[in-house]
C-alpha cells in the first residue's frame, strides 16, 4: 500500500525522522496502524505539559425511534410535530410508519416513542396490525434494555377507548421496557393533551438522550411522507362553500348515501385517497330550539365554553355535537336520571 506524502513543511517531523517511521511501519496492517494510532495518541495524553488536546468524541447520543401508527392521518400529524420538536431539541430521531417498521428490530430499540390510533372496535390503525401481532406472539423478544411512551388516539363514543395505545403500552411494559410517562388515551379533541405530552416528553428524552451539536435531519419512511403540512385545523378552519350535493342511493334503499363536493377555493389544500376530511359545522338552529325547550329554558342563559362566556343558544349552535347519541351521552344521562331501564341497558354487554 502507498500513500501520498504531504510537504514535509507541513509536517512536525525531520525529513529522516518521516523515513524511519515509514521503515517501522511499512509491512504493518491497517488493524495494527490502527492500534497504533490509539497507543501514540494515548502516550501523549499521558506526558506531563503536553499540548492541549481536541476533545476526545463523545460517543454516539442515543437514537430515538418514532413509530407512527395511524389511520386517517391524526397520529402522523402528531409524530410530525413530536418529531420536529425533538429536532428541535437537537436530538436524533427516526420517524416510520408502523407498517415499514422492520418490527424484529425492536429488541435493539433504547428510546421508543409510539402514537397510535384506535379503529373500529378496538383494532389498531391497519398498517399497525402486523406489528401489533407481532409484540402479541410468543415471538416478541424481551426489551429490558427498552424505554417507551405511548399516546394513544380515539373516540370515547366507542366502547374500547384507546385500545390500540393501550394494548402498544401493555404489552411492551409486560415484555420488560420502561415506561418513560404514562400513557395518554386522548379524544377527538386531542390537541391540549397533545403539546402538553410533546412537551413532556421531549423534556424526559434530553435527559436520557443527550443533545448532539447538530442532529441530523430524520427522514420518515413510507408514502405518508408526502402528507403536506397544513395551517388549517379545528380551532381555525378553512370555510368553504359546499359546490354539490347529491344523493347516489336509490328512493326505495333505507341508506341516504350522498356525493359531496366542497369547493377549496386557493387554500392549497390537496387531498388523496385515502386522507380525511373534518367538516366542523353549525347545529340546525330548530334543533337548538327544540333542546332549549326540552331544558325548559329561554336560550340566552350565559355558560361557560373554553374560557368564554357565550350564550346558550350561541353555544349549543356552534360548540357541541347535537346531532349524534353515545354511549357516554347515555351513560352520563342514565346517572343523572336513575332511570333503571337505561342503567340495566348499560350493564348489558352482550
């Protein structure tokens, strides 16, 4: 093997000096060079009023791992936000989507971060199944050397809340990881809950994973990637004109399916299969009429809606789901009432 030499200008050594230790080392291997290197460098650090050295390289900071397991896109927002908060914090992180994570890789995981959404009865979001089944069978590893969180995403309105989040921070508690912060079960409206876990979060990983000077930018694996941030959301949405409504189920059917074309106008907004589409809207005021006079009450009593005063009828047109029943509705009615039918209906779980 040769190697260009630099001047000997450049260099700390006598031009004899360079020739003997080119002599010693020329039939060593790049293993024993190697070592070398390590053995001269630790000599100087040694000698007495030695030249200041460069700070020896701190070892690697602890990755973080981001698993997004979502549905209609909420979960893959929040771990977009999370991980650009960790970024932030000059942490290292990976973001990916449950179904590209290469799930046998768990037991290498330290710092394990999962938000997952909840579907239909309890399920996982589709693309977490096989991950979900995985940690489930008796193939799942141990992950003592493990440390998580979990958020998990709902809707109270169905009986098993949260269960994905539930089963993800279960089952890897059961398999030896630690618990970082407790699990959140969030609602639909999720997002107070949200930057307030994000922050608590990010704080407790700074601490287990010291910062690096500047923490590489985390690629997202996975089509999702192409999800475009938005400046819309619930508390400031875009208002738009319905452009076309159709009904495409026949007179005779019981279901009133319908065709809906909202016009976006210049908002930017693009949308794919697949995506969601939250529509906020205001309640039909004969509606709030009819509550009003079933409370036995005029409409223009003051109440209290996230820190304002507004009154009721305002409130009930803009600020609350009137239009559907839950189980928690029933529930929280059965046990104002007493009403004993209602109560034995709620007991029954079959």
């Amino acid at each position: 093997m040769t190697t260009q030499v630099p001047p000997t200008s450049l260099l700390p050594l006598t031009p004899e000096q360079l020739a003997s230790l080119q002599a010693v080392i020329g039939g060593y291997s790049p293993t024993q060079l190697a070592w070398l290197s390590g053995y001269f460098w630790g000599m100087v650090n040694q000698q007495p009023g030695s030249v200041a050295s460069a700070p020896v390289a701190a070892a690697p900071a602890a990755s973080i791992t981001l698993i997004s397991a979502s549905q209609t896109g909420n979960a893959r927002r929040l771990a977009e936000q999370l991980r650009d908060d960790l970024l932030a914090a000059k942490l290292s992180v990976t973001l990916v989507n449950a179904g590209d994570y290469k799930f046998k890789q768990i037991a290498q995981e330290r710092l394990l971060v999962v938000i997952a959404s909840t579907q239909g009865e309890g399920e996982p979001a589709e693309e977490a199944v096989a991950l979900h089944k995985f940690l489930h069978s008796k193939k799942a590893p141990k992950l003592n050397e493990t440390a998580f969180a979990v958020f998990g995403l709902g809707d109270s309105s169905y009986e098993n809340f949260c269960q994905s989040g539930k089963d993800f921070d279960g089952k890897l508690a059961e398999l030896g990881a630690e618990r970082l912060v407790e699990r959140i079960d969030a609602d639909v409206d999720y997002q107070e809950l949200a930057i307030a876990w994000r922050k608590q979060v990010v704080e407790v990983l700074k601490a287990r994973a010291p910062a690096e000077n500047s923490a590489p930018a985390a690629l997202a694996s996975g089509a999702v990637d192409q999800l475009d941030s938005s400046p819309y959301s619930k508390e400031q949405p875009l208002t738009a004109q319905l452009a076309a409504k159709q009904k495409i189920t026949g007179r005779a059917s019981d279901k009133d399916v319908r065709h809906i074309e909202i016009d976006l106008g210049d908002s930017g907004l693009r949308y794919q299969p697949g995506d969601a589409l939250g529509v906020w809207f205001d309640n039909d005021p004969a509606l709030v009429d009819e509550l009003v006079q079933l409370l036995w009450l005029k409409g223009d009593e003051p109440v209290e809606v996230e820190g304002q005063t507004l009154p009721l009828r305002e409130a009930l047109r803009s600020h609350f789901e009137l239009t559907q029943n839950t189980t928690l509705i029933v529930e929280k009615y059965a046990g104002l009432s007493r009403d004993e039918q209602l109560i034995s209906l709620l007991a029954d779980k079959t």
